[in-house]
C-alpha cells in the first residue's frame, strides 16, 4: 500500500469533523486517527504518529471495549510505528499486548493477529534474540500461507523475516530453501509487491554473505 503525505490534511480534518460531530471519544475519530497515526509514521514523523494511535487506542478501549479486534489492531498499528522508529524493545510489549488481546477474541484465531506474530518476531529479531523470533514469524507464515497460499505478500515478508531469523542462528540449509521458495512465489503476486521484493532482496544478500 502506497501512503502519501498529502493524505495527512485530509486525516486531521478528519478527525476534526468527526470530533465536532460526534464527540471526542467517539469510534469514528478513532478511525481518522489511525489512519493518521499510520500516515505520519510512513512519511518519518513517528512521535505525532506515536501520540496519534496511543489516542486511537484509548477511545477503542472506552467506546467498544478493550477486547475488540478495533482495539487490538490499534495496539499493533502503535507497535508497527514503535518498531520503524527503532524502538524494537517499545514494540515488543505492544505486539505481545496486541496477540493478548486477539488470543480473548472469539476462537483466539483471528486472521489479523498474523501481522501481530510478524512485527513481534521482527522486533525480537532486532533485538537479536532470533530463537525467540522463530516460533511467531512460523505462525504467521504457517497461517498466512494457509489462508491466502504462499504467493500472499504478507506471506512472503514473513519468509523474509523468518530467512533473517534462521541465518542469525546459523540455520544456512532451510533458510536457502525458504529463501528460494520465496522468490518464486514473489513471481506470481499480484499488486504493488515493492516492499516484498525489498525485503527478498536483503534477505538474499544476508543470506549469499552468510
């Protein structure tokens, strides 16, 4: 998904007419704010994204509940801004508040707790601590590659993260082989695949340095 800066305006008046119309703490204000949230994050402003989903967060949580699934992607869409801005360690509590959540929402499986398996094995990975890293980025692959099958982005950036992970522990064999099955799901995508064939692209110069 491609974010423009110009799409910031358009979010903060927004959240601005919705206040006005609606009240404060009302869930549409909380949608313009995480849309805006996600926007200043994209466009390097992390600490006005930072506030801006912290204030998403909040309203989910008093108008439908802290185990809402709205709320549960606030605290991940907070935690993806954390990780960018470099705060792996920030990040990690956040994606581990967010699989919390999702864990009390209906069966415990809900499909967008797979970009919350991604970003906590990404921020344990950037902390170093890949045999911690292993188990989530496994999840989301498993689950995401089930649902949507192996060409999915969201599938591929988690092989991505997960041939990282298996190179930090020495794990050269099976990340070769992830490596290129990869790739060659990266040949059927469809849509804008820019970030994942950024992601292949280091994880295969990690991986012919390694």
């Amino acid at each position: 998904m491609v974010i423009s800066k110009a799409a910031i305006p358009v979010f903060r008046e927004c959240v601005e007419l919705y206040e006005q119309n609606y009240g404060r703490d009302h869930s549409y204000v909380a949608v313009a704010l995480t849309g805006l949230g996600q926007t200043l994050g994209a466009s390097g402003d992390p600490q006005a994204a930072i506030a801006a989903l912290r204030q998403a967060k909040e309203i989910y949580e008093k108008t439908l509940g802290p185990q809402h699934v709205y709320t549960a992607v606030s605290i991940t869409a907070l935690a993806d801004v954390q990780l960018a801005a470099g705060d792996a360690k920030g990040s990690e509590h956040d994606y581990r508040a967010a699989l919390a959540t999702f864990a009390q929402i209906g069966d415990g499986r809900h499909i967008y707790a797979e970009a919350a398996h991604l970003g906590l094995g990404k921020a344990l990975s950037a902390q170093h601590r890949f045999a911690e890293a292993e188990p989530p980025l496994r999840a989301a692959l498993a689950r995401l590659s089930s649902e949507f099958g192996a060409n999915d982005r969201r599938a591929i950036e988690s092989a991505a993260e997960l041939v990282h992970c298996l190179l930090g522990q020495g794990k050269r064999e099976e990340a070769g082989r992830l490596l290129e099955n990869a790739e060659h799901a990266l040949t059927n995508t469809q849509g804008d695949i820019s970030r994942q064939r950024a992601s292949l692209l280091r994880a295969r110069m990690e991986f012919d340095q390694s």
